[in-house]
C-alpha cells in the first residue's frame, strides 16, 4: 500500500485530472445547540483541490461549527487541524503544475 505522505501523479480524488496530488483529511463541524454533525472530506487531491476545499471548510467551521456546547471545543480543533494539514500539503504541492 502506498504511503499517505507520498505525492503521485495520479488523478485527483475530485476533478480526476491527472496531476501531482497529496492525500489530505480535512473536517468540518456543524453545532445545532444539542446536537453536531461531523463531514470530512478525504483523498488524493490536486493543489487546485486542496485548495478549493481548505477554504470551503474552514468557511463553514467558522459560520456554522461553533453552535453548541461540545462543538465549542471541537471546531477549533478542527480548524487548526485543517490549517496543518492543509500548509503541509501546499508544500509537498509547491512545485505541481495547476
């Protein structure tokens, strides 16, 4: 099995363009006061992909996540954790061809 860190040329999870892509695990809260649901998005993406989906779920953490009481402490976690995991890709990706 291939090693998550590793960058490939393969098609990206979401355009399924062939390009230089990184496996990424992104999360996303959304409180309802009593309740919390939890998405994630996973998979082998593009610098354009993880781009796209970095900013679309750090959005939503920051409008929707921190409604409740447990995701109070969840969704800042989550944001940082999509920070790293994001600034990591971009620079394993620095040098793929968009």
């Amino acid at each position: 099995m291939a090693d998550e860190n590793e960058v490939a040329m393969q098609p990206c999870a979401t355009c399924k363009n062939v390009r230089l892509t990184k496996y990424i695990e992104f999360h996303r809260n959304v409180g309802m006061l009593y309740l919390r649901r939890t998405y994630v998005m996973r998979g082998k993406l593009c610098k354009t992909c993880v781009r796209k989906y970095f900013w679309e779920f750090e959005l939503k953490n920051l409008l929707l996540g921190p409604w409740g009481v447990i995701s109070l402490v969840v969704t800042p976690i989550y944001l940082i954790q999509n920070v790293v995991t994001y600034v990591g890709a971009r620079s394993k990706l620095r040098n793929a061809v968009e």
